[in-house]
C-alpha cells in the first residue's frame, strides 16, 4: 500500500499538533480571522521541512517528498481543519495545484515542478473556476492560443478570467484550466509571468485567513512544455481522475472542524448546569444537539477511511466514493458546528468560543470541490448507471452479502444497513419503471439516499474490522453509533423515498410494503437506549477541562 508507516505519519500528527499548541492559540487565529490576514508566516512554518513540511506529503519520494497515501493526506488534513480550516485551506490549495501534474504530468514535468515544490517550498494555487464555470466548468471561456514559430508549437497566449481561486493572491506557481484548439488543458503558470495579475482578496464569510483573489490573464505567454502531459484536450479527465483524492481531502476537513465544534460542545455541557444539572445529563439536550452529530461524522469516517484504503491499495477511478465521502462528511461538519452554538446558547453566538468562527469556516466545505447538490447529481447519476447495468441488482446484491454477517453480529448495525440496501434497490426500481427521474429532485434526493445507505453498510460492517484510531472512542460505542447510523438510514431511505416517488406520481400501491416500512419501523427498537450510551461516553471520551 502506498502510504507512510504509522511511526512516521503520528510523528507528523504530533509535530503538527506542538506546533498548533505553541503558535496557533485561539487568540492567534481569532485575531487572524477578525483582520482578514493571510498567514504567510505560518504557511512558511508548515512548509518547512526543518518544521513540519506538510506539503512533502502529496509528492513522490522519487522527487523529494514523503510519498504519502490518501489515508496519510485525510489524517492530516483532519488535524489541519481541527486547529483551522483557513490555515487548511492554503495547504489545499498547494495539494490541488500539484494534483493536475501528479496524474497527467510528463515525467520530465514532474522531476522538474515537483521537485522545485519539494525543494523551495512554492506555495501553489489550482485554477479552474471562473465568473460563468463554476459547478459547470465545461463552460469554460479562458483561451489558449498555440504560438508557433518556424512550423513548430514553441509557446500558448493564454487569456481569461479566474474567480475564487484559494492563494490566488498569494501563490507563487499556479496550475490553470484554458481551453487549448484540442480541448480543455492544464498550464503551469508562474507568478510575474507578464499580463498575469490578481484581484484583491475577497471579504469572506469564513475561512477568512485564507486568500481568496480572481485572477487575471491578458497574452500571458505560457511555453509549450508547461502544457500538463504535452496533450491537448486532457483537462476535465485529469480534474476527474484526482476527484477522488482531493474530496477526501474535503470530506476530512468537514471531520475535523465539526469534531472541533462538537468537541467544545460536549465538554461545555458537562459544566454548565441548567434545571439542576448539567446539560450532557439532560436528554432533550444531548440526543438533539451532540449524539447525533457524533454518529453522522463517524459514519463519514468510515466511508472516509475505506475509500482511502482502496485508493492506497492502487484503485484507480474512485471519484464516486469521494463524492460520497465528502457530501456526507461536509454537510455532518456543518451541521454539527450550527450545533454547537445552540448548544452553548448564548455563549456559543459571541466570537470567543470559537464555535461560531468554526461554523462560519466550514460552511465552505459544503461549496468546493462540488457543492452539495452537483455531489447529489453525481452520486445519482453514477450509481444510476449501476443499477442500470446490473438489471437492479446492484445494492440488493449488496445487502445479500451482508446478510451472513447478520446472525453473527445481531447486535451491529448490520440489520438496519441491509434493510436500507434492501429499501433502495426497491426505491431506484420503481424509480426507473416510473421513469419518475425526470425529476430532477428525485434524482437529486437519491443521491442523498445511496450516501445514506452506504455509509451505514459502510460503517456497520467496518467498525469491527477496522476500528479508526483517529477517535478516542472504543469499539462499544462505536457499534452504537454505526446502529443509530443505520436505523437512520434505512428510516430515510424508507420515508423520504416513499414521499418523493408518490410525490412524483409513482404507481405502485403498496409501495410502502415494497420498500420494508414495517421491518424499517420495528429496526429502530433500541433506538434511544443507544443514544444514552453514546452520550455518556462522549461525556467520558471529551471530560470537561
Ligand atoms: C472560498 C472559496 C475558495 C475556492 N477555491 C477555489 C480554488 O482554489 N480553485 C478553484 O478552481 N475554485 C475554487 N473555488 C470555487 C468553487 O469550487 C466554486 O464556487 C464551486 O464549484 C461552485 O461554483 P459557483 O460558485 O460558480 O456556483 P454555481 O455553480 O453557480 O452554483 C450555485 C448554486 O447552484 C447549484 N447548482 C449548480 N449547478 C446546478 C445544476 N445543474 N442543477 C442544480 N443545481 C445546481 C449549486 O449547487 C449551488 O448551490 C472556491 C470558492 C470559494 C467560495
């Protein structure tokens, strides 16, 4: 498996945290939040391989970096979005820059620009965004113009407009997105190059200590041997083929600020009494505001973490999993830091305890790297394709394999998971014998659905297997957690797709015994038995300070 030894990669998580601990206090980044400042003092810090040295991660070893896995890059880049998602974002930015070059590069374009990035540090920007592409990038107007001399191709004039675009200010090698006679292509472009610019940073919403500028190209002249793979026309494949990696990347940010927020929640109510006790013994507090939240965001973990094992395992092509990965991870964060300042009421709204910047910044999760919704098309449209092709047998195959397991682990989330694949398979095909996703919001609710159901056959049936060590939280609770996981699941997948496809006009007149209502219904006996388990040991994993 292509990834570090666990010696090498804690000492990473533990350099990383000392260095949080010692420089990044809450005071340091409130205060860069409050002023909008771009910390380049910090990014040079992580850069350096004396220090940390983080962007060594995402580079071969062949070309001076660590060589690391998509496991090592979600771990990090937990840690990352737990002490700031600003700081997170600007070492995103860098491992995005690179990814065009580290699928589609030449070997002679890796050698050289991985190597110059291993060597000097460059920070880096990812350019494909513009004022009229955003989710839709196939709309792309920034051109590249071929420059020959004497019959032979020498140089390309770029021209266009960039928008959104994380250390576009501040960067110091930029990766752009121009669409060249053959189609759309990578550029290495390089700070300076005559006719490039910037705009000035954006006021943002969140994430506000990282730079966010449009970017400007006017005849930028740009050598022919900086076209990423030397072939036209390879653009949308190579953004394509590192989807995989870099939505991972997002789904562990959406892991560690809402760990980060729900963290402080947690640990908060087990000080603060109200009605005569503290609130983490207060079940109307806890089974709403934190287990919930605790259950979403280890479910995504899961899914997280088997996707990273595939990766590093060499599978090739696993954008759908990393669409599934980050839609849940990203919306389980955001939900659990809008959490979190109810949970500390009034406190929770005022700027000091951190919650409300949290939530402000990971509100951004949920918009990069594919917003929520072109995530729900694409989860559709994919395992759409599945279904399709396997004559409908795709997730009740799936809940097939899964069955065995449910009579030697009675107690997992297992029942409930296979309910769920069951209920979904029977969904997708009335789906398609209605032809009910005309709709687009059908189509867009399944997509919702099939991350739902996954992550619970996901979760339920590793939480065994591969117990996380990213989490204080034993295999018990675990098992709680991925049962609660399930019931929901398979109570979504049940309910809301009974109401969309009658909502759409489905046929089917008992579709509610097709899709095991009743056995979905009685799954969730236990329910709140395991939501006060999961509460305590929250309580006993994040102890009041
Ligand atoms: C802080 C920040 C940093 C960023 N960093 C980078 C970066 O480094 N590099 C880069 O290239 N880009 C970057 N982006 C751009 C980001 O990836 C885009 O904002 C995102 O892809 C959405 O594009 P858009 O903003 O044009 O929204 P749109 O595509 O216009 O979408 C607007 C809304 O419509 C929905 N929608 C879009 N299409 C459909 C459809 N067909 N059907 C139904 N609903 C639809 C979307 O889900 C969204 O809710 C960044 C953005 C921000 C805000």
């Amino acid at each position: 498996m292509a990834r570090l030894d666990s010696e090498t990669l804690d000492l990473l998580l533990t350099t990383l945290r000392d260095y949080a601990a010692k420089e990044l206090t809450p005071d340091v980044l409130l205060g860069l939040d409050q002023r909008d400042e771009f910390p380049a003092q910090i990014l040079k810090d992580l850069y350096d391989p004396e220090r940390i040295g983080i962007h060594l991660l995402s580079i071969p070893e062949e070309h001076g970096g660590l060589g690391g896995g998509a496991y090592d890059i979600y771990r990090i880049s937990e840690v990352m979005a737990g002490i700031d998602l600003g700081i997170a974002t600007g070492v995103l930015a860098t491992f995005l820059g690179t990814d065009p070059l580290n699928v589609g590069g030449t070997p002679e374009q890796k050698a050289l620009w991985l190597g110059r990035l291993a060597r000097e540090g460059l920070l880096m920007a990812y350019g494909a965004t513009e004022p009229q592409a955003g989710s839709d990038l196939g709309a792309l107007a920034t051109q590249a113009v071929p420059v020959q001399e004497n019959g032979q191709l020498t140089a390309y004039r770029i021209s266009g407009r960039k928008q959104w675009i994380s250390n576009g200010g501040v960067a110091d090698l930029y990766t752009i997105l121009a669409n060249a006679p053959g189609g759309p292509s990578w550029f290495i472009v390089e700070k300076g190059a005559p006719g490039f610019s910037h705009g000035k940073p954006e006021d943002k919403h969140g994430i506000r200590s990282s730079n966010t500028a449009a970017l400007f190209l006017e005849n930028v002249l740009v050598p022919a041997d900086r076209l990423v793979g030397g072939i036209e026309g390879k653009g949308l494949t190579q953004a394509q083929a590192v989807f995989g990696y870099t939505r991972l990347m997002v789904a562990a940010f959406g892991l560690g600020a809402g760990w980060a927020a729900l963290q402080r929640a947690i640990r908060y109510s087990q000080q603060r009494v109200q009605g005569g006790a503290p609130l983490s013994q207060k079940q109307g507090y806890t089974h709403k505001l934190l287990v919930p939240n605790a259950c979403r965001l280890e479910a995504a973990r899961a899914y997280v973490e088997w996707t990273a094992d595939r990766l590093d395992g060499g599978e090739p092509d696993l954008a759908t999993e990393g669409a599934v990965a980050k839609y849940l991870a990203s919306e389980a964060g955001n939900r659990a830091a809008e959490d979190a300042i109810q949970a500390l009421g009034g406190y929770g709204y005022t700027r000091e305890y951190q919650v409300e910047k949290i939530k402000r910044d990971v509100r951004i999760t949920t918009i990069y790297e594919g917003t929520s919704e072109i995530l729900e098309w694409t989860i559709a449209r994919d395992r759409w394709q599945l279904h399709l092709k396997t004559r409908g047998t795709y997730y009740l195959d799936w809940a097939a394999r899964l069955e065995p397991q449910q009579a030697a682990s009675p107690a997992s989330g297992i029942p409930a998971a296979v309910l769920a694949l069951r209920a979904l398979g029977a969904l997708l095909e009335r789906c398609r014998l209605d032809r009910l996703t005309r709709n687009q919001h059908v189509l867009f609710r399944l997509g919702e659905l099939i991350a739902y159901a996954e992550t619970a056959a996901i979760f339920s049936e590793r939480v065994k297997s591969h117990p996380t060590r990213a989490i204080p939280l034993d295999q018990t609770t675990l098992q709680a957690m991925a049962r609660v996981h399930a019931r929901e699941a398979a109570m979504r997948v049940a309910a809301d797709g009974l109401r969309w496809a009658v909502g759409a006009g489905q046929t089917d007149p008992d579709l509610a015994r097709t899709l095991h209502f009743e056995a979905v219904a009685k799954a969730q006996a236990g329910l709140v038995e395991d939501m006060d388990q999961i509460a305590r040991e929250l309580s006993r994993a994040f102890p009041a300070e």
